[in-house]
C-alpha cells in the first residue's frame, strides 16, 4: 500500500506545498543542498503529515502556523536518519546513497546537525510557543536516549520490556509528538491534546515493530535499505526475542545474533529460525494491538476528511511494505 494513496485530498495538497518548503529550507547553501536534495527525495513525510492533519482537524489551520513547523520535524527526522546512518556505517537509506557513504563521516555529521539547526530556526522565526519548543526538546532528547541505549546495548538480546522503552523513545514519542504539536498549534482542548497523543504513541510502537520486521523480511528495491541490518548492526529487535523465547534452534539463534561479526549467511540462518516460530505473527499480532489502540483514542469530533485520513495511515502502517 502506498502512503500517498492513501492519503485524502486535503492531506495530498498539503503535501505538495509542504515539499516546496523542505526544498526552500534546504536552499541557502549549495553544498547543503547538493548533499541534503537526494535524501529527501525518499520518505513517507509520516511526521509532518501528522503534525499537519492533527492541526487540521477541527478547522483549518493557517499554512503559516503550521508549514514551518511541518518542515522542522521532517528536517529533524532526517538530520536523525543522517546520524543514524553514521552510527550504522549504512550505506543505503531512502533508496539513495547515504550522506557518510557519499562524504564520510565527518561531512555527514555537519549535514546531520546543519538540519537540525535550520530546524530549530525555523522554530524560532515563526513565533512558536515555548511549549512548542519545549516538546520538540525534549523528543530530541528522548531519540538521542534511545539511540544511546541501543547503541550501548549492542549483540545484547532485551527484555521485552527494554525493547518497548527503545522504541517507544526512538520512534513513538516522536509520532506522539507530531500529533501533539498539531493538536497544541490548533488550540484544542487538553482532552484532545491527549487523545491525539496517544493516537501518535500507538502508531508509534506499530510502526517501528513492523519496521523491525521489514529489516528481515522487506524488499530491499520498496523499503530503500538493504534487508538484515539491524543485526549487521548488532540490535536485537522483537522477531529475534520472540524466536529466542520459543524456538527449538534458540541456542544457535542466539550464538547467531550475539557473537558479534554478522555474515549474510548468519542473518539467513537467523532468519529462517525466525521464519520457523511464529514470531511474524506474534509482531504483526503485537502490531494491530497498538493500532488498535491508537484507533480507539482517536477524538470523536474530528473532520471527517481528516479522521479518515487518521484511519488510513493506522492501515498503513501495519499494512506497509516501506
Ligand atoms: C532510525 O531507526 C533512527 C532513529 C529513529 C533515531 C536516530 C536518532 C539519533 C541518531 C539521535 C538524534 C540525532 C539528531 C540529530 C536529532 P532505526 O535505526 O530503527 O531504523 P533504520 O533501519 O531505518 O535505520
Ligand atoms: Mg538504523
């Protein structure tokens, strides 16, 4: 299923004008914006899509509340992607090189925290809130929290518990805050300033455990990154810990995922013990759960326009294919 598609009308031309910001943001500098264009010409724009219905969805919100802010979170997700992928040493991100293959990793540092700045301009030119500013904050902190604990924590199998606290600060509090800030630009009331966040979180945790399934089991030519590397890497995610608490090969698995020295023999090994239990559907089960519940903390009194398109993304995300 395509993302775009499967937005509504309203949300595919804020789209459009919300592409024309992210080129004009990353304009100023023709370096920047001979490294910076590539790696935006991929991406779902799931945070500021978020970020711009969730400010829409009562009535409509005028651009200039809302387009800088929309290009912000998008220049933060990617200035995090950017470091992300020097952390990884990976190679392929969005279906394009990536800036530390293309520049090293020193140039890619400077790519990664010259988004973030420009992001943070954007904020500070266009009169936001100190709550808007204290929310983007401290959802940088938390990816920076959870990336740090993955990234100490590697060849290390989690609890379950621990993997919920990771994802949850790398990818749910960033999707809570999206629709957060979307709900707090748009005045709405504290009620549905909390329903709306807990719309994000569910399909915060949804997504990254279907994005941790797809690191085994996508296509490499949908999801733009080569499959297996999250154990290349060394993080252990949810199929691994569920294949690991039920399998009768969790012995090997584990000797697998936790020695260190990844081959692709190794992740093809790992995954067919994986493909053995049912730890797909335990994810995807886990998956729909949160969905579920995103779904259910969804405001009644929404456009329809716009809690359609809500409804759709929470189909898309478990239903993706990148
Ligand atoms: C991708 O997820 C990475 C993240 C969600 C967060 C990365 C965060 C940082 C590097 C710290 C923040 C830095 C800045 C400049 C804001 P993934 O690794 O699970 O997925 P992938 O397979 O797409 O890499
Ligand atoms: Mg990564």
């Amino acid at each position: 299923m395509n993302f775009v598609a499967a937005l509504n009308e309203v949300a595919a031309k804020n789209l459009l004008v919300l592409e024309e910001r992210i080129r004009q943001a990353i304009a100023d500098d023709p370096f920047i914006y001979e490294a910076c264009a590539p790696l935006f010409k991929g991406g779902k724009r799931l945070r500021p899509m978020l970020f711009l219905l969730c400010a829409n969805s009562k009535a409509a919100c005028p651009p200039e509340k809302t387009m800088p802010l929309a290009v912000a979170l998008e220049l933060i997700h990617t200035a995090s992607l950017v470091h992300d992928d020097i952390i990884d040493a990976s190679k392929k991100r969005r279906g394009v090189e990536t800036a530390n293959s293309k520049y090293g990793a020193q140039i890619a540092v400077l790519v990664g925290d010259y988004l973030f700045a420009k992001a943070f301009q954007l904020v500070a030119d266009n009169d936001y809130d100190v709550q808007v500013q204290l929310i983007l904050s401290k959802l940088v902190k938390n990816l920076c929290v959870g990336e740090i604990m993955q990234d100490r924590s590697l060849f290390e199998v989690p609890t379950l518990a621990e993997y919920y606290i990771r994802i949850n600060l790398k990818t749910a509090v960033f999707l809570s805050s999206c629709c957060r800030l979307g709900a707090i630009v748009a005045e709405m009331d504290a009620r549905e300033v909390e329903n709306l966040t807990a719309y994000g979180s569910g399909l915060g945790l949804a997504f990254q455990i279907i994005d941790d399934l797809l690191d085994f089991f996508g296509d490499e030519k949908i999801t733009g990154k080569p499959h297996g590397g999250d154990l290349k890497s060394g993080v252990i995610t949810l199929p691994i810990i569920r294949a690991l608490a039920v399998s009768d090969d969790a012995s090997a698995l584990r000797k697998l995922v936790t020695g260190g020295n990844v081959t692709t023999a190794d992740i093809d090994a790992a995954i067919k013990i994986i493909q053995a239990t049912d730890a797909v559907d335990y994810c995807r089960t886990r998956a729909e759960a949160h969905i579920d519940s995103a779904r259910v903390n969804l405001p009644p009194a929404l456009k329809t326009s716009v809690s359609l398109a809500l409804e759709q993304i929470a189909d898309f995300v478990v239903d993706r294919t990148r």
